[in-house]
C-alpha cells in the first residue's frame, strides 16, 4: 500500500515513549488495507486542521435490525476517500470476554475481508468493535458473523449489549454468576437489543461485587453489583499471618481506611462490626486470604448512571438494596419490564433513564414502577435544613 | 372491543410513516401510542412491537439515526 503511504508527523510523535501505540498498530493495518491508511491520514488531518472530520448516524444497517452498525462519514470524501465511508460495527461479545483462539481467528478474518482490519477490543458498551467498513460490506459481514456463532450487538435507543465482569470464571468474590445472567439477559430480550423501541439509549452492566470492576456504577442505566448480607468471612489464621508477615500493618492500612469505621484491631484479633460494614471491599481488597464476602449472597440493583451527553453525568443509584440472583431472574425482569414500561411511556427523546427519575421524582417513580421506598435509596444527607421530624412519633 | 390484526397495525403505521417523511422523525413509541389511540384497547404495545418487526422484516421500513433511533422510509422509497 506504499502509494498511499502519508506523512503524519504528529501521529509519529504518539509512536515515541515507552507505551504501547495505537498510531503503530493504524500503521501496521494501512500496510495491507487502503481504508487504515485513510483513517491516518484523516486522523492527521484532525491533528492539523484542530477540529475533528467525522460525522455519524443517518440510514445504514442491516435487515431487520435498527442497532449494531454506526454510520460514520467523512466531511472531506474528496481527500480521503477510502474513508468516505467508514462505518462501526459492534459485535455482542461472549459474557466474560472469553474467546478460543479459533474464535479470534475467525471474526479478524471476516474483518479483513470485509472491513479496515482495524479493531478495538473492546468498546466501551462491551462489545467487539469493528471499525471502518463500506455500506456493501454490511450484509455479507452480518452473514459471516452469523455462520461463526457471533450476532450484533446494540446502538442507537436500545438496549445496548449487556457485558459483566469475568465472574465466577476468574474470581472468587463474584456474590452472583454475573456471566450467567448476562448471557440470559441478552437472550431474553433480542427484540430489546436489536429494534430501537427506547426514548434513549439503556445499557445493562453487571458486576459480581462490589469493586465493580465493570464500572457499572458510572456507566449503565442498570447496574447490578455483588453483594451479600450476612458476615464479611475471616480466617483468622490468616489475619494472624498478615499481621506476622510485615505487608500490612492491619491498624493503618486496613482498620484506618475502613470507611465506616467497622473495624477494630487490638494487635491480635480483629474484630468486625459486620451491622456497620458498607461492603467496600477495601478491607477484602487487602487481605485477600484472610477475608472474603459473606456467604448469603446476592446483588444489589442501581438505576440511571450515564456519561454527559445531553445533561451531566449521574451515577446509579440504590433501587433494589439486595436481590438474590438466581436464575430465570424473574424479580429483576419484573423490575426491568417496569422501568421500561414507565420510561419508554413517558420518556422524552434522548432522555436517559436516571434523568428521567430527576425529572419525575424519586417518589414517583417508584410508586409507578410498585416499589416501596427503603433507607438505602437516599443518594446523599438532605441538604434543605427546613424539614423537621417530630422524634415523638 | 373491535378486533384488529398485526396487518392492520402494520398498515396503518406505514401509513403514518408515510405521511410524516419529511416532516417530523417518528420513534417506535410515536407509532405505538398513535396506534393505541387509532384502535383502542385491542391495539397493545406487542402487537404493535409485532407490526413494527413486519414493517421491518418486509424491508417497507427502516431504522435511521439522527440523535435517537426513528422508523422512516427507505431511502429508495423517499
């Protein structure tokens, strides 16, 4: 592809430095396929030209579904013409992402057949993303993708793919089978996933405790976090040998830090106030082999985080203090199917599910929804200083 | 209560779409409310989700992205 090789000074720039580089990777890609080398040379237009080239949306897809294909242009076809056309795929990635090599395999060969070559592993929704194909390559991609066991994944006012922590898979303080109960959600609803019914987009993260490695608090209308409800589990055997061992100093570094001040330590025994305990995981965090969540576990069920878009950004909060997850999950498709009843009735366009409740009301909204308010739904101390209780009653 | 058929859902929401292009982007909710209060109570939102789907599947519509998802013509049609 030498003919089309450009000069990008500036991206040479983000090539320098000890950390791994996207320019390399574009560069390696644009060996092979004209479509990267266009993508460069845009990306270094942008650079040069201080604003960005790309515009998205519009009519592209394939039969029958309205998500998994972002229309992405250019505003410079003239210069750039191999990426006239540069549309996004998402592909639903496997919960977990766990792939076989031969899985791999496969969806790069269909990407290069078809597309840039150009990858991102993975978006920020989850899925396996493709970037930069031509309208014509749609149909035939979907097909392959189809043949190799893969489907696409959500865009636009749907539910967006469902993704989760590795879970169960990996970690031995998922309080819930996060894998399991993404794969039956994204099952379940298809007709959710792939045909735009929503005000708005609704993305579904969950997190098997509450490190939340997923992020879900910050990024999903529905987070669902690992949780449990009985004792933070100790083995004191372990405790004994952290304390001995001289990599944590049990007072400062775990006792200080707990949030709640839950925890006390007298050089010897470490006591738990579990009544108290916020299930942090800091404590956990730090002594992995001497401390483990309860074993009646579960999850606890937030609404309405979301980035700044059209308002600002919102982080989930409490609308299910604890749920068992187990499946068929019928509790928590019961609560979806309310929220969605209720938001996609009365949702305005482009307004997400937690701006929705701010709209509304708390107190509306879960009247609407049947739920009954509990303590753990409050979002922050009130701050109005003019409601008063009469401590009698 | 009248009967009334996913065909005749289908019908009357392309006809709306329709009647729209070009004037107003029409949202999956758009078409389901408008179609509950065309046909009463014996219209619900499945059987309006199942019309949506035909006019899909039949390709006489398609999705758009303009901010939000709408059902508009396809651009062959227009």
């Amino acid at each position: 592809m030498a003919d089309k090789k450009r000069s990008t000074p500036k991206l040479d720039e983000l090539e320098k430095g000890p950390w791994p580089s996207f320019v390399k990777e574009m560069k390696q890609a644009a060996e092979k396929s004209a479509t990267a080398a266009d993508a460069l040379g845009i990306l270094e237009r942008s650079y040069n030209d201080k604003i960005g080239h790309w515009k998205h949306g519009g009519i592209v897809g394939v039969k029958g579904y309205g998500g998994g294909v972002i229309g992405r242009y250019n505003d410079i076809p003239q210069d750039f013409p191999d990426v006239a056309e540069f549309h996004t795929v998402r592909v639903n990635q496997p919960a977990g992402w766990f792939y076989t090599s031969d899985a791999l395999r496969k969806l790069c060969d269909i990407w290069e057949r078809h597309g840039s070559g150009l990858t991102n592993m993975h978006g920020s929704t989850g899925d396996i993303v493709f970037l930069g194909t031509k309208t014509p390559e749609l149909e035939p991609i979907f097909s392959e993708l189809t043949e190799a066991g893969f489907d696409l994944g959500g865009s636009g006012s749907d539910m967006r793919t469902p993704s989760c922590c590795c879970g169960m898979a990996r970690c031995e303080w998922a309080c819930y089978d996060t894998m399991g109960l993404t794969y039956d959600l994204t099952m379940h609803y298809q007709d959710e996933l792939h045909r735009p019914a929503f005000p708005y987009k609704f993305k579904i993260k969950a997190a098997g405790c509450p490190n939340d490695c997923v992020a879900s608090v910050a990024r999903a209308d529905l987070s669902i976090i690992g949780t449990w409800r009985d004792n933070i589990q100790m083995n004191k055997d372990a405790v004994a040998a952290c304390a001995t061992g001289g990599k944590v100093d049990i007072g400062k570094d775990v006792v200080a830090k707990c949030p709640s001040k839950c925890m006390d330590w007298d050089g010897k025994n470490l006591s738990i106030d579990n009544g108290n305990c916020v299930r942090c995981m800091h404590c956990i965090n730090v002594m992995p082999k001497a401390l483990a969540p309860g074993k009646d576990r579960g999850a606890t069920i937030l609404v309405g985080s979301k980035a700044p878009i059209i308002e600002g950004a919102l982080l989930s909060a409490v609308m299910v203090p604890f749920l068992k997850l187990e499946a068929p999950y019928s509790d928590l498709k019961e609560l979806i199917g309310a929220m969605w009843e209720l938001w996609g009735e009365h949702g305005k366009n482009r307004e997400r599910i937690g701006e929705f409740i701010q709209r509304v009301g708390l107190g509306n909204f879960l009247e609407q929804i049947g739920l009954e308010p509990v303590p753990e739904m409050v979002t922050q101390p009130r701050t109005n200083p003019y409601i008063f209780y009469d401590v009698k009653k | 209560m009248n009967d009334i058929n996913e065909q005749q859902v289908a019908e009357a929401m392309y006809a709306m779409v329709k009647e729209y292009h070009g004037k107003k982007n029409l949202k999956a909710m758009d078409l389901t409310k408008a179609m509950i209060e065309k046909f009463g109570e014996a219209c619900t939102k499945d059987l309006c989700k199942a019309a949506i789907r035909q006019l899909m599947d039949s390709e006489r519509c398609t999705y758009s992205y303009v901010g939000g998802s709408y059902i508009v013509l396809p651009p062959e049609k227009k």
